[in-house]
C-alpha cells in the first residue's frame, strides 16, 4: 500500500527542511511512520527514549506496554531494516522529575493524573525536540494518530482519519512553534492501513499487540503510588454523600472520581461509585450513579492552540484595565460552543465554554452530561468535533459548589462514558 506522506496542506518546507527525528517506541505505528518518511525521501533520524530503569524501579517490562528493552531492541530492527541511523536518548531524569514525580503526588492529592498528556508536553515535544537540533534535525515526528495543517493564520491540530485511534487529545499542550517543526505520517491513514503498510515493508512489528498500561508502572497502579508516597499515604473514612460514615479506606490514592470497582463497599441495591474525594480530610465519598453528575466543572493551566482561540486571547487580555470600570481581571470574559473532550476514548459532549482573563474557563454542559475527574484533560474541540482548540487541566472543586442535578434532569444517554472517567492511563485495578 502507497500512503502519502500526508495531505497535501499539512507539511510546509519549513518543516521538513533538513532531517527529522522520528521518535520510535518500538511499535508499529512508529515503525510505519518511520518507513513512510524515509520512503518518501526525508532525510530521518530514528531515536528510542529511554524513560525508566526497569532493572532497577521495576515496572511492566514483561507486559505489553511501550518502552521496555525489547522494545528498544525491535526498533533498532525496524531502523535497520529501514536503513536510517538510530539511536537511544536517556531521558530518565526529565522524565521522573516531570513525569512520575507528578504522578504520585496527583493521586496522594486525590486526583487523577495523565501520564500520556505529560510524557507528550514535557518530554516527548520539549525535552526530544533539544536533542534533535543537537542532531541537526529540524523537526520531530511520531506515530501519533493525529494531524496538522496551516492556514494563513498559523497551524491547526485535528483529530486524526481514525476515530478509533486518534490521539489528539493527548497533544492539547503543543504550541504554535512546536506544531510548525511536528510531523504526524499517520495522520490520514486507519490502524489496518498502517498494519498492511508494515506486513508489505517487511517490518518485525507488523503483528505487534498494542501497548495497554503506563509504561513505569506494574500489574497495580495504587501499589506503584503507596510505596513511593510511603509515610504520606493518606488513610480515612468511606461516607455516603450526606456524611453517612460506611467504613474506612487505606489511602485516598486508591480512588478516582467515577470509580465503581474496588469501592469497598457491599450490600447496596444499586451500584456504587466514587462521587467525591476531600484531600483535606482524606474522607471519599461513596453514592449512586446520579451523585456523579455536575452542570459543569472549571479548566486550568489551559494552552490554547487553534490560531483564532490565540487571538481572542490576546484581544482579550490587551483589554485597557481603566475602560474595564469595577470588573476584575477574572470577569473579563468571551464564550464559545464547543465540544469537550475529558478523557481518552470519551467522544465528547456539547458545552459552553466561558473562558476568564486569567486564561482559567468554566465549562457548562449543554444537553449531555459527563463526569469531570480533577487532574484530567479537558480538551475543547470546534462544534464539528475535529480541530483542537486547546485545553486544560480540570481543577478540583469544594463540595459545596457542586452543583449536583436532580435525577429527573439526568439524561441517561452515554450513561457508559459518564461514570467511568478513568482512562488506560488511570485504570487502577
């Protein structure tokens, strides 16, 4: 199968000028994006990061995950097979400091972290992008199912062909300048294409099973936080919403907002999940499915990265602070319609976004709606659910100003995707 590169409006010489650093986890979608750049006569880099010492922290390296030594061993295969150099970066410090760090601390705090969004922030997009220009290379490439094209006004991120695969929303913390020197091979092709594409090249990893964990953790993901929270786990009570004490729990880093199985819990007529966790008092709370639902939540750290959602930031945050009269900085607002994305695999639900000077935003749910877990992503995409106009972390809010829905305004479509707010990366169990 003859794929291109990627749609015609995608790649500018910018970005190609030079070589590129294509980073291979030892997979086949790398391995296919790394064939595809080579065949189509860029000059390509192949490069492996090494992000955890299994041999000496542990973790996952006999489970299928990515970024384990035998990986690193099938993706010196490709290369050569390929006929591109390769080499293998050391990228532990970085990644325990922005990474793993993160990871515990998020879960001791009672919130839910995603490893992926800041592997691809921190690591994959900053700390790769530094060592390829120290290659010479000018742009970095991965096997991420995602797309980008310019305009005019600069550079867009969509989702990918896809659907099932795409990735997108994962990449909401790419900026303009790390998307103009960013290529995505498979961006137009779908998981059978990029699978028949390796079995013709000739690829070990053709038949590769997908990675399915994080990839420094083991069978338990509460085990891997408690040992490295130590002294700092925090025991306390289960209660039902109106402060019913129902038992007690060895740590809050057990739980996830949405979480049903391991609750802990026995004997109720109807299911069971976690609705709430107060970090300052260690209490999780335990209720039915329609305790879960909230008529928004609020979004942080926000990066935008559409062109058009940058410039209304920026006109709004030149507004002239003496023609604002007695509004604070953080009523200085703009809205728009969007689709909000809250984890991997959630297809998103309709919201108006009320986005603050501060760069903060409120989200309000329109007629669907779905369970926000703190420490997630919440990605906004256009009406259209395909270009990404940037998102942001999910803030934790007091029990008190939780809106909770009368069960009768509940509705009951997507129910699946509403209570189970955990993704791969936060599957505990």
């Amino acid at each position: 199968m003859n794929a291109p590169l990627t749609s015609s409006n995608q790649v500018t010489s910018d970005q190609v000028a030079g070589k590129v650093v294509i980073a291979m986890s030892g997979g086949v979608d790398s391995s296919v994006a790394a064939y595809i750049l080579h065949r189509d006569n860029i000059p390509t880099v192949g490069v492996s990061m090494q992000v955890w010492d299994y041999r000496n922290n542990g973790g996952c390296a006999d489970r299928v995950t990515c970024c384990a030594p035998s990986d690193f061993a099938d993706a010196r295969s490709v290369a050569t097979r390929i006929g591109i150099p390769y080499y293998v970066f050391d990228f532990e410090k970085e990644f325990h400091e922005k990474v793993i760090n993160k990871f515990v601390a998020m879960y001791g705090a009672g919130e839910t972290p995603n490893p992926c969004v800041d592997c691809n922030n921190d690591v994959k997009f900053r700390e790769l992008r530094k060592r390829a220009l120290s290659l010479g290379c000018r742009a970095v490439a991965t096997g991420h199912y995602a797309k980008i094209t310019q305009s005019p006004l600069g550079y867009h991120l969509y989702r990918a062909k896809d659907d099932h695969k795409d990735q997108s929303y994962f990449l909401y913390g790419l900026r303009q300048e790390e998307l103009s020197h960013t290529l995505f091979p498979l961006a137009d092709l779908t998981k059978s294409e990029v699978r028949e594409i390796a079995r013709e090249a000739g690829l070990a990893t053709a038949e590769k099973a997908e990675s399915q964990d994080i990839c420094f953790v083991g069978s338990k993901v509460d085990e891997f936080v408690g040992k490295r929270l130590g002294a700092k786990v925090r025991p306390g009570y289960l209660k039902s919403p109106d402060g019913k004490i129902l038992g007690r729990h060895d740590g809050i880093h057990r739980f996830t907002l949405g979480q049903r199985r391991g609750v802990g819990i026995s004997g109720s007529d109807v299911p069971l999940y976690v609705v709430d966790i107060d970090p300052e008092s260690a209490t999780v709370y335990i209720g039915p499915r329609n305790s879960l639902e909230r008529e928004g939540f609020s979004v942080g750290d926000i990066n935008w990265i559409s062109p058009t959602m940058l410039q209304r930031m920026k006109s709004l945050s030149a507004e002239d602070p003496e023609e604002m009269s007695q509004k604070s900085k953080s009523d200085s607002t703009f809205q728009f319609e969007a689709i909000v994305q809250v984890r991997h695999k959630h297809r998103g639900v309709k919201a108006l976004v009320t986005v603050h000077r501060d760069a903060s935003a409120r989200v309000k749910f329109v007629s669907e709606w779905t369970t926000p877990a703190p420490g997630q992503a919440a990605v906004f995409f256009d009406p259209e659910n395909q270009e990404v106009l940037g998102g942001g972390r999910i803030l934790r809010e007091t029990r008190a100003s939780l809106q909770i829905l009368p069960p009768e305004t509940i509705s009951r479509s997507d129910s699946e995707s509403r209570c189970s707010p955990r993704t791969e990366a936060s599957d505990r169990r």
